[in-house]
C-alpha cells in the first residue's frame, strides 16, 4: 500500500472554496501540529509487533483495511456484533462550499446540507461484524448503510438503527432487525453544527434510563430542534440527550474540553476524555457548568452561572491528550482493574491506565504503568470502548497526519484497525445470546452479569420489549436489598428497568429514597427530578443525607423541580457546612437556586428562617451571586429584591458580602435607576472605597504607591471591591508602572473574576501603547469572551485609539471576528474616523452607512407601515417589554424603566405608529436639542464619543452609549465637535422578527 500523491493543480481544482478569499485561505494557510509526513503505513500484522503491552495482557487485531477504513466509532447490537463509523469523508461535507473562515478555521458553509439520502450522498458508511462460529473473532463484514455525510456514531435498538449525521439524528427504521433499513430515516434532530468537523456532534450512547446521550465538541455549535423540543442553543462542548419516546431534547451539561468521547459508568455518571492536557478527562453532574476556552468556544448558556468546575485533578503524566475515554467495567480483567480509567492518547501512542480516586462528590485519578505503547507513529487511537466480551477495544484511524488545523484533505482514506486488549493467555468470546430474543427469565439473570455492557443492555431490552410482567420480579429485588446491607449486585439494574417499564411510581420512589444503597437512592432522586415530579419526603432526605454524591444529585434535581418543592430540598442541603469544602457541591447548590432565583417569595422565606445567615455555604456562596444574579438582570422588581436583600442582612459581614456582589454586578457597566436603599448602600461603599489611601494614592500621582497597588491587584485573595476601585481609578488617572499588571487582568491571565477583567479591559484605554491593542486582540481567542460584556468593552476600547481601531477592523476584514460581536454603538465609533484607510476597512466589514432618507431607508419605513397596517396581527404588550429591554432600556426610559442616556420616551407621540418606525429607522432624521452627539480627540490619540452630560471651565464630562460617563480634562482635548449622526445606531431592527416588531410597538403604544 502506498500514499497517493496529488499534484498542486490537481488539489486545488477540488478545494471546496466558495469564494476567491476562501480558495486563497486554504492554498497559503500553514498547517499547524501533527501533520502527514509521507511516510508509509505499516501493515497490521506488523503493526501488532510494535506494541508493548503492561504485564498480564496481550492486543488482537479484530479488523483492519480493506473492511476498516477511517474508523471513528464503535457500538454493540443486542447479538453483541459490532458496528462501526467509517468517517471517510472528513474533512468537508459533500456538496458544500465553504464561503469563510476564521483563525481557527471554523468554517461558514454556503447551506444547511439534506439529510441523507437526500441531497449530495458522502462517502461515510456503517458496516456489521459478526462472529457467527462464537470464537471471539468477527468473521462477517456487512455495509449497512452507505452515503453517510459526516457520520460520528451509531447505536442499534428500539426499533431501528441511530445514526448521528451532524446535523441531524437519523432513525432507521429495521423492525425485523435484519440489518435493511425499512424506509429512508426518520429525523429525530436537526440543527448540530457543522463548523468544524473535528468538534462535531458525537460519541452517541444509551443511558440506563433509556435517554441517547452524547457530546458536542469545543468549535460548533448547535440549535437543536426535536418535533417537541425547539431552539435548544447552544456554543461549544457539552453533554447533551434525547429520549426516543418522548422526543425531548436536553443539555444535560455544559462545558469541558474538546468533548470526542463519552463513557456512562456502572453508577450511572457520566464522563468524558479531553484534547487537553493535566488530566484524564471530565466528571458530569446533572445541569452542570464545567470550564472550557471562552473566547474560542464561546459562554455558557446560562449568564448567571457564576462559576464553573475544572476537569477531574490527576496525577501522573500530564501530556496532551486523553481524547478517546472509558471506565474499564467488563469483568474479564484482574479486579484491581474495576472502574480504572483506560485512556488511548493518539498524540503519544499509548494508552494510560488511571485508577479513578473519590474526590468528595467528584473523582481524582492516578497513573498508573501505562497498559500500552506503540513505536508507530501511525497508531491514531479515537475510540475506546467496552464489548460485551470484556475486551476494551480501540478504532485506530491509522496516520501519520493527527491534526486538523489544515485546509487541505491529505488524510490516509484506505486505512484503519480495531483492536482489543486482552488478559495474556485468554480468549474471550461473547456468549453469543440474542438479548432481545432470550426468554425472560434468561433476560433477568443477565441484570447480574459481571461485564457492564451486558447487564446495561439487559436493562434496556426489558424496556424495548416491553417485559410489564417481570415488574413483580424487579420490584422484589430492590425491596430485598431496601435495608440489607448485604450484595446489592443487579438492585441499581432493577430500578432502571422498573423505570423503563413506568413501574417507578410516586410510591416506590418515596420508599425507595430510603434505600440503604446510596445509588439506588441516588437514581430515585435522578428519575423523579428528570419527570420534574415531586415527592414527599426529598427535604428530610436531604438534611440527613450522608453520602455527598446524593446530596448533589438531590440539588442537580431541585434545579428541575417545582420552585415550592425545590426550596424546601436546598435550605435543607445549605445546612451542610462540610460541603463548603467539596470540590462540587457549593456551585451544585448555587445553581439549584439560580434555577428558581425570580420566585422571590420563596427565596426570602428561606433567607428569613432562624440562623440561615451564619451559614457558611450562604455567607461564601449564595449571598455575592444571589444579589449579583439580581442586579445583573435589573429589572425594577430584581433591583428592589437586592434592596430588600440588604436590609435583611443581620451584620456587617453579610452586608459586605452583598456589596461584592453588586460590585461584580455593575462595575464597567451602566448603572440603572436604583431604589434609595441600595442606591444609598452603594454610595456609601464606593465613598468609603474612595478614601482608601491607595486609591487617594493614584488620584495624587504618588508613584511611590505604585508597588503596592501592583501587589494588591496581582492578590487573587485581597477585596474584590478595593481591586475594582483601583482598576477604575486607574482609567482615570493612568499609572504606567500599572499597566502590565491591568493588561493581566484584562486578558484574564491574572484574575477568573468577569467583572475585575472588564473594568480592566475599560481602563487600559488611557494607556496609550501599541502592545495593548495586541494584547486585548490575542485573548479574543481565549478568555475574552461574549459573555459578562467583555468582548464588547474590549471593542470599545480598540475603538476609541486610531491604530487600535485599525487592529480591530483588521480583525473583522480578515474574518477573525465576527461582524455580529461588535456592538451597534462601537460601529457607530468606528465610523467617525474619516482617514480614508480606516474608512475603507470600516465600509469592507458594515458596508456603507446609510443616509438620510436614502432608497434603503424608505423602502424599510414602508415594509414596516405595511406590517402594522394588517391588524388582524396583533402584538403582545408584556413580550414587547422584552424587546424593549433588549433593544432601547440601554439608553431610554419608558414608564420609569430603562436608562437616561437618550430622551425619555413618555412624552413623544407614543399613539402612533408613524412616529415610531421612522425614528427607529433613521434615528439621525430628527436629533432632539440638549442629545446631540460629540466626539473628543485627547491629545495622547484617545477617542471618545458621546452625548454631553455636563461641563464646566475645566472638564467635559460625555454620557456613552453605553451610559457611562467619562470625565476629561479640557487641557487634555485636541478637538471637541458635534457629529452628524444620533448616538443611537441605525439597524436596531434588523435581527427581529415581524412579531417581535409588533409586540414592541404594542409596549411602546401602550396606554397611549
């Protein structure tokens, strides 16, 4: 066998570019990491010999070219035959063009492709091996379905076969399981991103509870929709799942490393590997929020998340990557080997072998001897998995090329092996049962098996097959082991198949949830929380719960639950004070009550129970976020619920704590019209942060301080709300000697804390240094993300230098940002430079600005008349309040809601419809006096624009977009001139639907 060469011209003719930019991307674009080498592959039977192998264990070669090609995942039917992805049409999707990219080349393609087998059919395709002879050797090699465009997994039950074909799920209908599709598929899902196709939708797998589980890698992202679940958005890696009865579709966890392999233990938990390195991978509980890059992958669903869990701690070998991943559970290896992570590292080629450690509610793992290795470089493990033999077994894609950061298609098509481990000696063999055929009574005894995979399975063909009539059966089994300390073996499988069967009822499960096996219990909580079903009993559960993975699930549930069942199970949880110190379980707790943070009701009833103060759980957890979740949202019932907040606090350490929190909240933002109370407590803090002699020492110029004041920032244990002072002091009386130590904590090098990093970012816009530009651009890939307002601040501080706009727009022109991230008010920035390079790159990125009254403009302005003009559609008043606190609260009030940066909108002609769409649409027709917009040139090369909001002899101070107010010195203005256009952008309406725009227009109207 021997590589193929193509020539330049050859390969440039089938470079799928959409456009000129695209073809001249991916002809200059510099590979970057492992690529092809040239070098030969090595015939299996040869590659065997290089292997070293942990004593004890011998590899076998299950399959390999011409049956294997490109292998990328397997799974195992009810027979226990394998079933195998062949990714062979990686790296592009057939029939599609790419129209753009970005630094990471992440890809815009020119359409959404058609589900197979419709449209342009690729070359991915799923095959069946059998071991007809039951000698633990795949004999039969059968293609099953074919024309696959971008296949990552299969699974086979419940009527048919699964396939994940980003961006779809595919169901093949096979009622008489005779490996021929019934039908063209069936889509289940559509909407997983295909951005990049190495991070795509994977790793597809049954859970116990009957759900399809699987990942989505760090660059794509999704917007899933099931015939019942809709838009379910996503940005980069998590877990999701989707249950095939009910069509419900989930996140079932956020957040980790490029997420390209999915293991669920013998407890039911939930894991995955990692591109990264100083780990082995992932522990997942229910509605969690793991770490992961934000500026590359972009934020967490949920804004007020608060906080995140690392990857499981480790110790041992600290290389890059565990990619392939799974808990070892098969029962044909020695016993040390039971729940050890074995984890293949294609970049190294070898396969560590970890033992996964209790690490309070989450796990640790230690190395250790590695269970093998490889001299060839080819040796590409992706999957790693569990058969029904015992064996671990592992797809080898085979080839010299690892990375995918190329453009250019030059991976090894025609190769690929699967192997497994086995103990020196033995030859194991799938007993070779139908599980979904057996008689019943064989079925159960299979509940009890000693490999994982089988007893999983056994659970899930009870269900498939319907078996109502072994309940009785089940039932007695895990009554038998309810307060029997003995051998619980099969009692968790029981209960699974109790739920299968919808024998789980309200009943069993508040007896059950006294269940001396904490899994049991553990699963009881899980199964009613996941049917949002309450029962009795959950908050005397949890106050005495001793096992603390319980008590996590108990609070992952409560997120679920009803607010008046859910409060009652936190308050009970909060009074835990050992689960300060675990590594989960505050955040656990915190998200719990995120979950239901508007029934403010029930969350002061709880806040007002006896001695709820003094827990430290409430006062080093809850107290900063609840207040800061609050006043982030700002409406005027969440500001009032923060005043109430802080007059119910019993001392001056929880008052301090709240006032961290409303500091993280509102630091570097715009702050909204408060109630006296907590305007008043605010006043009173940042007077008292005022004084403080290290902020009196910047004011002063006092270099001297300048020491200190670095120390203090560089502290990631001194008071947040002196550092946020500082910072904001900096950016108005810059330091020089501070700013390596503000660009740390801008770039987030130096700090996790958002709102440190934004006023950090706001503040290095008086330091007047190229290198800053730089900085802020290269963390747009890491930790300056979308979320927290950081991106955007970042944006308007590039904006407010020429060179640094330059790098911006240098950013946008070369496709590394998005034109979508940048907000309407830094657009509006950009525009007032007038040097002809700068408005080139401007008008290349927005286009040109539209002018007064211009065809566009007019053209608009009718298409909106004619919308209102139907009134038989009608808008709805309380979703227009929404629209109107996303698109216009930031700079006007209506009804004493909304910002004063702009006129206030009472007093206009709110009845009519005329009105509206033309200020909307051409905000600059009509500029009201005293809201003018300037713009002021500083003499050091700053640039700031807004509308005046005072001046005397000496300052000038501008109220932005943003409504924030910077103070300048006059003696440091160059120029001070009024500009043309209203601060207010053109576009406010262009992302919204018609609806939308009614509903709007029904708020703003209202009343009128």
């Amino acid at each position: 066998m021997c590589l193929i060469c193509v020539s330049a011209g050859a390969q440039d003719a089938e470079l799928p570019a959409g456009n000129e930019q695209v073809r001249q991307i991916m002809q200059t674009f510099q590979g970057r990491g492992v690529m092809a080498d040239g070098s030969q592959p090595t015939p299996p039977d040869k590659a065997l010999d290089m292997f070293r192998l942990r004593d004890g264990f011998q590899i076998e070669l299950m399959a390999s070219e011409p049956n294997i090609a490109q292998p990328l995942f397997l799974s195992w039917d009810s027979r226990g035959r394998m079933w195998v992805v062949h990714y062979r049409q990686y790296q592009f999707p057939a029939g599609l063009k790419v129209i753009r990219y970005d630094q990471h080349l992440r890809a815009v393609f020119d359409r959404v492709p058609d589900p197979p087998p419709h449209g342009t059919p690729g070359k991915d395709l799923i095959t069946v091996h059998g071991d007809p002879d039951g000698d633990g050797h795949y004999e039969t090699h059968q293609p099953v379905i074919s024309g696959l465009n971008i296949a990552s997994a299969v699974q086979v039950g419940h009527g048919g076969i699964w396939v994940l074909n980003p961006p779809y799920l595919l169901f093949y209908p096979d009622a008489n399981r005779d490996d021929v599709p019934d039908s063209d598929p069936v889509v289940h899902l559509s909407g997983f991103g295909l951005q990049d196709t190495h991070s795509i939708a994977n790793s597809m797998m049954w859970g116990p509870d009957g759900w399809l589980y699987g990942c989505n890698g760090s660059t794509t992202t999704g917007d899933v929709s099931s015939a019942v679940t809709k838009g379910v958005r996503f940005q980069g890696q998590c877990v999701w799942r989707y249950h095939p009865k009910t069509q419900v579709f989930e996140i079932y966890a956020e957040g980790g490393g490029n997420n390209f392999s999915l293991d669920i233990d013998a407890g039911g938990r939930v894991f995955a590997g990692t591109n990264g390195g100083n780990t082995r991978g992932w522990y997942f509980p229910q509605g969690s929020y793991s770490e992961k890059n934000w500026g590359k992958h972009g934020p967490l669903t949920n804004p007020y998340a608060f906080g995140f869990f690392p990857p499981m701690k480790f110790k041992g070998d600290g290389r890059r990557f565990p990619q392939a991943f799974c808990v070892y559970e098969g029962g044909l290896y020695p016993k040390p080997y039971d729940g050890m992570i074995l984890a293949p590292n294609a970049m190294q080629n070898l396969v560590w072998a970890s033992q996964r450690i209790a690490d309070g509610s989450t796990y640790r793992t230690e190395d250790e001897t590695n269970l093998l290795e490889s001299d060839d470089h080819w040796f590409r493990p992706v999957y790693a998995g569990v058969g029904p033999d015992g064996s671990m077994y592992m797809a080898d894609w085979y080839d010299s090329r690892l990375s995918h950061v190329s453009p250019i298609d030059d991976w090894h098509k025609s190769s690929g092996r699967i192997y497994r481990v086995i103990p020196k000696g033995s030859s194991p063999a799938y007993d070779g049962a139908d599980l979904h055929t057996i008689p019943l009574a064989d079925l159960l005894t299979r509940l009890q098996h000693p490999n994982k995979w089988v007893r999983k399975r056994a659970v899930l063909e009870l269900g498939w097959r319907e078996e109502r009539s072994a309940l009785d059966t089940l039932v007695q089994q895990v009554n038998a082991t309810q307060s029997n300390p003995g051998d619980t073996h099969g009692t968790l499988e029981s209960l699974w198949a109790i739920n299968l069967l919808g024998g789980l009822n309200r009943e069993r499960a508040e007896h059950w949830i006294s269940h001396q096996d904490p899994d049991v219990r553990r699963w009881v909580v899980r199964l009613m929380g996941d049917r949002k079903e309450p029962i009795k009993g959950l908050d005397s559960m949890a106050a005495k719960e001793t096992n603390v993975q319980v008590r996590s699930q108990l609070a992952a549930s409560a997120k679920r639950l009803p607010a008046d069942a859910a409060l009652p199970i936190i308050a009970a949880l909060l009074r835990h004070d050992g689960d300060i110190d675990d590594p989960h379980m505050p955040l656990m707790i915190w998200w719990a009550i995120e979950a239901h943070a508007e029934r403010w009701d029930l969350v002061r009833e709880m806040l007002e129970a006896p001695d709820v103060w003094q827990l430290p759980l409430i006062r080093q957890v809850v107290l900063a976020r609840l207040i800061g979740r609050y006043a982030a949202s700002a409406t005027p019932d969440e500001l009032q619920w923060c005043a109430e907040l802080l007059q119910l606090a019993p001392d001056a350490e929880s008052k301090t704590q709240l006032l961290v929190g409303l500091s993280r909240a509102f630091e570097g933002r715009s702050i909204p019209v408060l109630p006296d109370a907590l305007q008043a407590a605010l006043q009173e803090s940042q007077e008292r942060l005022g004084q403080s002699g290290l902020v009196l020492a910047i004011r002063q110029n006092n270099d001297a301080k300048a020491n200190e004041i670095v120390r203090t920032l560089s502290d990631r244990n001194a008071d947040l709300t002196l550092q946020l002072k500082l910072v904001e002091t900096l950016g108005e009386v810059p330091m020089q000697a501070t700013q390596s130590v503000l660009i740390g904590l801008a770039t987030g090098r130096n700090t996790i804390e958002p709102a440190l990093q934004r006023v950090a970012i706001a503040s290095l816009a008086s330091y007047d240094d190229a290198s800053i530009a730089n900085s802020l651009i290269a963390a747009f890939g890491s930790r300056i993300s979308d979320e927290h307002d950081l991106r955007s601040t970042a944006c308007r501080t590039l904006a407010s230098r020429p060179g640094w706009a330059k790098a911006l727009l240098r950013e946008l022109t070369e496709w590394r940002l998005r034109v979508d991230q940048v907000p309407p008010d830094v657009i509006q920035q950009l525009r007032s430079y007038d040097d002809p390079e700068t408005v080139a790159s401007v008008e290349k990125a927005f286009g040109k600005s539209v002018t007064t009254a211009s065809p566009e403009k007019l053209a608009e302005i009718q298409r909106l008349q004619t919308l209102v003009a139907d009134h038989s559609l009608q808008g709805d008043p309380a979703a227009g309040k929404l629209q109107f606190t996303q698109r216009c609260a930031t700079c006007h009030q209506l009804f004493g809601e909304g910002q004063k940066v702009g006129p206030p909108l009472d007093g206009y002609e709110r009845g009519s419809t005329r009105f509206w769409i033309h200020n909307m649409v051409d905000p600059s027709l009509e500029i009201r006096e005293g809201y003018q917009s300037y713009l002021v040139l500083t003499l050091d090369g700053r640039t700031v624009t807004g509308m005046i909001a005072a001046q005397d002899e000496t300052t000038v101070t501008l109220r932005t977009a943003k409504g924030e107010t910077q103070k300048i010195d006059r003696e440091k203005i160059e120029v001070l001139r009024a500009l043309p256009a209203s601060l207010m952008p053109d576009g406010l309406l262009k992302d919204a639907s018609e609806q939308q725009i009614r509903d709007l227009l029904a708020y703003l109207m209202l009343g009128a």
